[in-house]
C-alpha cells in the first residue's frame, strides 16, 4: 500500500474502477471517509478509506466516470470534487498535490 501514488498506474491497472487516497488537513491519510460516485446514468457505487492509509478502491473495471458527480463525506459533513470529463478513476494521479489539491475529508 503505497499512499498517495496512482493505484492505476501499474499495481493496480487490474478491475479498479476508481481508487485513491483521503487525507486530513495534516496530510495524514483518514480513515472511514466515503467515497460516493453517481454516474450520468444515474448508478452510484462507493468505497470506504481504510485504517491506517486513507486508501481507498472500489472493484470494477466497466465504469464510466466520465462526469461522475463524486463527493466525499464522513461524520463531520460532504464535499463534492470538481467534475471532471476525463475522469479515469486514477484519482491520485490527477489529486496528487502538486498539480492538483489532494483529496482531503470534510
């Protein structure tokens, strides 16, 4: 488990629909956040960041993302992120902190 890094990109190019990593305001990564996606065909699909990582993957390589509403959300509220066109669910590889603002938890 590398967080932080594009699960995408060579790990885990294999039956991910979207994956990635939640963090805090400290850059720690957070736990139990909900990763919510509701595509332009109405279906939602979600994935919990797990312990210790913030990491977090939902198993399904047939999505299309592409204008997905998605929003994160936990105990402390939701947020929705920028829709995206291009959406691949390689989320860090865009949220990477550097080109893009990570994904942080309400």
């Amino acid at each position: 488990m590398n967080p932080g890094l594009n699960c995408l990109s060579s790990c885990h190019n294999h039956g991910f629909a979207f994956a990635g990593t939640v963090y805090d305001s400290t850059g720690a990564g957070v736990d139990s956040v909900e990763v919510g996606v509701k595509l332009t065909t109405g279906a939602f699909y979600s994935a919990f960041s797990g312990v210790g990582t913030g990491n977090f993957f939902y198993e399904n390589s047939a999505l299309n993302l592409a204008g997905a509403d998605i929003r994160v959300r936990n105990a402390n509220g939701e947020k929705q992120m920028p829709v995206n066109s291009k959406s691949t669910g390689a989320c860090n590889g865009c949220h990477d902190g550097t080109t893009n603002s990570r994904i942080t938890a309400p």
